[in-house]
C-alpha cells in the first residue's frame, strides 16, 4: 500500500504536469528536479508559477527559479513554506484527495445518472469553458491544444438539449489519474464529483484517482469515496 506521504508525491507531481501542459500550451516552458516544477517566465492567469514535489523545497531557492514580482503564485503541496516575508499571502488552503481504485464508488440515485463523454475539438472545449467559468479570460487560459496532450481527457456531461451542464479534466500520468477542475453548473458539486470519479473509472481503469479541493468542494471528494491525504498551500505575491 502506498504510503501517505508519497501519495502526495504523486499528486503533486501528477499536478505539476498539468500546470506544464498549460504552461507550455501558451509558450511557457518549466523544469523540473526532485524539489519542484517552476516556470521562469509568468504562467497564465489562475496556474501558479512553481509546484513543490517535496516536502524539503526551500523558500529561497524556489523564488530564485521564478519570476516572483507582483502576481506571482507558488503551489505548496506540503503546506510547509512560509513565503510571508518575501511579502506572500496565503490565497487558497486546501486538501490533496485520493480515490483508490477497489474502494467502492457511491451508487447513484436512479434514474439520474448522466452520460459523460470526451470533449473533442475546439467547438466543443469553447462550449465545455463557457459553462465552466463566467471569466472573459478563461477561453484564453485552456487552449485546444491541449486536447492532444498525452493523458488528458476534458470530460462533460451534457443535458437532453446538448448543453455542458457539468465537467471535469482527467489528467493521466502513468501511476495516477488527477482529476480537477470538477463544476456543475446547477451547484450540485456532490453529484458532479461522484458521477465524474466513476467516468474516471471507464477512462483509466485500475489506478487511483489524485486530485486537490479546498472548502465545501473537499467535502464532495469526500462523499465520493475520496480519502483526505493533507493540506497544501497556493500562495500568491
């Protein structure tokens, strides 16, 4: 059984390559070593600029890798760093969550169980981004080509007129599926996230399920069959 602490290794590091993907699909091109993922120029609105993939990263040397000028963000996946002084603020406190694959999903009520299917092409992702955030920049945050990246699946559950009325994005990264980005467009984020873990579990069958939440959206994962694994940081400058 894998260990706590590597569990969250391997969502962090599953999450890091997510945060590339994005970064690299708008010309930004991060590293990587045993201590972190960062990027040396500004990454896109809402991604941070540098991951922790281990819990002895120092302040220091992460803000040397970075541009950490007004608006930057690091993600701190062990909740360890004090970035106060270098004059941070704590954004967002959340919880890395993780779904084995024999834990036993949540039955669904029946008769509402929704069909969720790829996105594919740049159509349907302007469709699945406009019912995912109210944002007028978000359409410029996750491009199409990310839907030809390896392991990644823009998931959505339509309603009877074809509309988005919920999604989620699947990023499979060998050992691990993370899931994030999970909304309902009706508010029932407990429904999304228990319908979207078992579209996982048809995509990428047999591995477990990584992810972070923070607030009421913990809870759901929860509800879900996730395991809550510990707490980690995003700040921001």
């Amino acid at each position: 059984m894998t260990s706590t602490p590597d569990r969250i290794a391997l969502a962090a590091r599953n999450n890091a390559l997510w945060c590339d993907a994005v970064a690299r699909s708008h010309g930004v091109r991060g590293t990587f070593d045993d201590e972190a993922w960062a990027a040396p120029t500004r990454t896109p609105p809402f991604y941070p600029d540098a991951v922790t993939l281990s819990p002895t990263a120092e302040e220091y040397d992460l803000l040397a890798r970075i541009d950490d000028s007004d608006g930057c963000s690091v993600k701190d996946s062990w909740a360890r760093l004090d970035l106060t002084l270098e004059d941070f603020a704590r954004l967002v406190v959340g919880e890395w969550v993780w779904l084995d694959p024999s834990t036993p999903l949540p039955e669904q009520t029946p008769g509402s169980s929704r069909t969720w299917r790829r996105v594919r092409g740049a159509d349907e992702l302007a469709q699945w981004v406009q019912a995912w955030s109210s944002d007028p920049d978000a359409a410029a945050i996750l491009r199409p080509s990310l839907l030809d990246e390896p392991g990644v699946h823009v998931l959505a559950a339509r309603s009877e007129t074809d509309a988005v009325v919920a999604g989620a994005i699947l990023h499979v990264t060998g050992e691990v599926a993370g899931l994030g980005n999970v909304f309902a467009r009706d508010g029932d984020v407990n429904r999304a996230w228990r319908e979207a873990a078992a579209a996982v579990r048809e995509v990428a069958p047999g591995i477990p399920l990584v992810g972070w939440e923070a607030g009421a959206t913990v809870d759901a994962a929860v509800a879900a069959g996730c395991e809550r694994l510990g707490p980690l940081t995003v700040w921001l400058k």
